[in-house]
C-alpha cells in the first residue's frame, strides 16, 4: 500500500485521524473536521463519505468508521494500521494512575508513613509530576524507601550504610535513589533541596550519613584539648588564638578530651575571623548545619561543658539551635532570646516555614510579626564581647 502520509491531499486528514486515536485509545465512533480545505482534500473527503461537498467550503467533517471502511476498501488496511503506531493516552493515564497508587501503597507501609514531613514529601512528589516519572522510568522506589526507613544512622560512612541496607557500596552516589533521598531528607530538616555537594553532605550528615569523613570538618578557636596527636594541635592552635579546622577522621584516630568549662558555638565563619588572634573564650563554628564533624568534637566534651550555641536569626537557625539545645544536656542559648531579636532588627525578608522557639517562644511571635531575619554579623559586637569577657 502506498505511503497516504505522503499525499498532501491525505496528510492532514490522516493526521487528524491519529490524534483522535491517540485521545481516544482508538475509538471509532467519533469524527475528525478539517478547516479550509484545500481542493484535492475536498476530493478525498467527498470519496470518502460519498457526500458532496461544495468548492471553497470552510469545512468539513468524515466520521472515523467511515475513513476505517473506506480504507479497508480501497487498500485493504484498516485505520489504525494506515496512521501506523500511536499512544494510547488513556492506557497510559490508566497505567501511570494504577501506578502511582502502587507506589503510594508502598509509600504507606514505610516506619516514617504518616509523619507530616513524609506526607508533604510525598504529596510534592505528586503535584510536580514527580510520582508519575517514578512509574514511568521505572525507577527503584522501594530502594528509596529502604533509605529512609533505615535513617537516621548513627554517623555511619556511606559506602558502608549502602552496602548494609541496598547490598551495593555506590548505590548513593549518584542517580535517581541518591535524589529523591535528599529531597526526602529536605523535606525532613524542613531544608532547601540542596544545590551542591557541601550542602548534599550537610544534610546527609543530618539523618547520620557520612558521605566522607574528611570532607566533614569544623572550624574551631581557642579550643584546647587532651590525648592523641590532635589534643596537641589544639592546645597548640589554642594558645596562639589560631583557628583551626578539624576532620572527623582526626577525631575518630585517637581519644580527646576537651579542657574547657565552657563551648560557644556559633554559625558563621566571620564570627570566629573576628575573634581570631584574641584571646577569648573558646568557640566552634558550625558553617551553617552543624557537620557530623561537629557533633563528633563536641562528645568529647565534659558532661557538665556549658555548651552556648547559636544561629542566625532565621527559621532554619532557630529550628538548628533548637535541635541542639535538644541534643545537648549542657546547651543552653546564646543571644537567641527575643530581646536580642527586638534589639538587632531590621534585617533581611524572612523566608521559609516558621519554626518553634521553646526556649522563648516571644521569639517566634516576634520573628514572624516581624518578617525579617538577622544574620550573626549584625550582632558581632555583642558576640566578641561575650566571647572576651571572664
């Protein structure tokens, strides 16, 4: 049979015809039209029906069983064969749906079902499209969920987490599994999606996943310690009020004790600049969401360590001081009350999901009326001072 897609008093009428089988999952019963037809396609069109049609008429319309019969006739192929392959587009509507719903079945079963962060997780997936590419590429959701039902870890390496639960050392190193799990994991911390490997690792480090132990770091000042090589470093680093980067592989290869009543902890890096060089009271800078490297260092410290943590004044820095003042037995706040809050704006538009503030709750109300969110530098004054008072 001759190539009827090639006749240009054919095409559009062919063309017509496969859409509305696309639409249609190949239904019949319906018509096609074609607007301003030209005269070899009025032609076609009065051969097909066998009904005139006036010249220079704006339209006309051929039911679709008539084309498939005619088609038959003349060729001896019917419709569906002469377009060649189409969608079947409800199949597929009926497929992706059967299949979403296998994956949120799924979804249903895992330990974290029913939290408000998997929920919201889950539901993003479905408004973006995101639960229909799943099904569609046929991609490993049940790892996904293996994942996170096995989160948090307890400051375990990724390759040996991954080999413990998927039975594959890279599994998370790259591909779809690694990126729905840190959306999920963002989704978790109430965190942005991350938008490079530092803030990956970050959060990987959160649900208790070391991505790589020298990668995770924390930048300390005027923090003596004892026992193994890196107590001497940072005694040393210490008396010439140096700052000092620490791994979690130096603090996993030796035992540490930190010789320090009192930790202050803050988020920025300009904090710890500035009160480089003077002797002040010792200070860990956590870089934005504290590393595992941090939490590592500050196990080692006494029990009775006063530990005074701080963050920006954002919804993240408050959500992140307080999970550590949740986290740490001595952890108490550090210029994070609502008088400090009251005292440094204005600052920059607030963002995000609003956050608690147990330890003072006149903090949220003011933080949310307010709209504005204030970064550790506005307070710098007050901070060195605090840091060199004795």
């Amino acid at each position: 049979m001759a190539d009827l897609f090639s006749d240009p008093a054919w095409r559009r009428l062919l063309a017509a015809a496969r859409r509305s089988l696309e639409r249609t999952g190949g239904d019949l019963s319906g018509s096609i039209s074609l607007t301003a037809p030209d005269e070899a396609e009025r032609l076609v069109v009065i051969g097909v029906t066998g009904v005139h049609r006036p010249a220079g008429v704006s339209r006309v319309s051929v039911r679709l069983a008539d084309l498939d019969e005619h088609l038959r006739a003349a060729h001896g192929h019917g419709l569906a064969s002469v377009v060649g392959p189409f969608r079947d587009r409800p199949g597929e509507r009926a497929r992706d749906t059967a299949g979403r719903d296998a994956v949120l079945l799924l979804a249903s079963e895992s330990r974290h079902s029913g939290q408000a962060w998997f929920e919201t997780w889950l539901d993003g997936m479905r408004r973006d499209g995101t639960l229909t590419r799943i099904v569609r590429g046929g991609l490993p959701f049940p790892d996904v969920l293996a994942v996170l039902d096995a989160l948090p870890a307890a400051d375990e390496p990724m390759p040996v987490f991954a080999e413990r639960v998927l039975a594959d050392t890279k599994a998370l190193v790259d591909g779809p599994v690694r990126g729905l799990v840190l959306r999920a994991l963002a989704t978790w911390h109430a965190l942005a999606v991350p938008a490079g490997a530092e803030q990956e690792r970050a959060l990987w480090e959160l649900a208790g996943v070391v991505p790589d132990d020298l990668a995770s770091q924390v930048l300390v000042l005027n923090l003596p310690a004892a026992g193994s090589v890196l107590g001497e470093w940072l005694t040393s680093a210490a008396s010439a009020h140096v700052p000092f980067r620490v791994t979690l592989h130096q603090l996993r290869i030796g035992a540490l004790t930190l010789r320090t009543p009192e930790v202050f902890v803050c988020e920025n890096p300009a904090v710890l600049r500035a009160a480089a060089g003077r002797a002040t009271r010792p200070l860990v800078c956590t870089e934005g969401v504290p590393s595992a490297a941090v939490h590592a260092l500050l196990a080692h410290a006494a029990a009775d360590t006063a530990i005074h943590w701080r963050n920006d004044f954002d919804w993240t820095g408050v959500r992140l001081t307080g999970a550590a003042l949740a986290r740490y037995p001595g952890a108490r706040p550090w210029r994070m009350t609502a008088a400090d809050y009251a005292a440094s704006v204005p600052g920059i538009p607030l963002a995000g999901l609003p956050a608690q503030t147990p330890w003072d709750p006149q903090l949220r109300t003011l933080m949310h009326e307010a709209g504005r969110a204030v970064m550790e530098e506005r307070l710098l004054d007050t901070l060195l001072t605090d840091l060199a008072a004795r």
